[in-house]
C-alpha cells in the first residue's frame, strides 16, 4: 500500500502573479479587509485538504483576492463570483488574470475654451 503524497497548498499566493498587477493601493474598507481574511482562512485551512484542481491560472482563490484589492468589495466580489461560476468541469480553463481598473475620468469645467 502506497501513501499519496501530501500536497501543500499553504504557500498560495495571496496575489496573481499578473505582470500588470497594480496592486500599490492600501485597502481601507473594514468589509473588504473581512473577505480577505475569508479568502486567506479558505487558502490556509480548507485548501490543504483538497487536490488542485483548478482549471485557470491564477488559481480561483488568488483572482478573488487581486480582484478584492484591485477593484473593492462590490465589484471585486462580482468578479470573483463570475470566476466561481466559470470554473466547472466543462470549461476549457487557461490563464485568467484580473481586468485592469479603469483609468479615472477626469472632467474639464464647461466653458474651458474661449474663443
């Protein structure tokens, strides 16, 4: 009888090693301190006991949390449930990072050219 070795999934990365992660920001919202506390708990203590089984890069737990800090609680965990549902058995995978966040606006006050 032959023992299968145990992987360790401790080491997750928090963050997708996405070349162009800006991730710079500091987080100040307490919810979505909360949900990546969630998240890293799900990486630290239920993730062990399963085998990889993800069919995306970076793993579904990783986009979750670069989608949190990228993008916030409302649209981070839009984007994380969207990649929840995509991640079934008869999706062909492949690498999947987080989108961008958007370049901010900027607005010019009306009448800005005389003439």
């Amino acid at each position: 009888m032959t023992a299968t070795p145990h992987l360790d999934h401790s080491n997750a990365p928090l963050v997708s090693d996405d070349p162009s992660s800006s991730d710079t920001e500091r987080v100040r919202n307490p919810l979505t301190w909360l949900l990546l506390g969630l998240v890293r708990g799900y990486q630290l203590i239920v993730s062990p006991w399963f085998a990889p089984r993800c069919r995306y890069y970076p793993s579904c737990s990783a986009y979750a949390v670069t989608a949190l800090r990228r993008h916030g609680v409302v649209r981070g965990t839009g984007l994380a449930a969207w990649r929840l549902l995509r991640c079934n058995p008869w999706s062909k995978g492949g690498v999947d990072h987080v989108p961008a966040r958007a370049a901010k606006l900027t607005t010019s006050e009306p009448g800005g050219t005389s003439s």
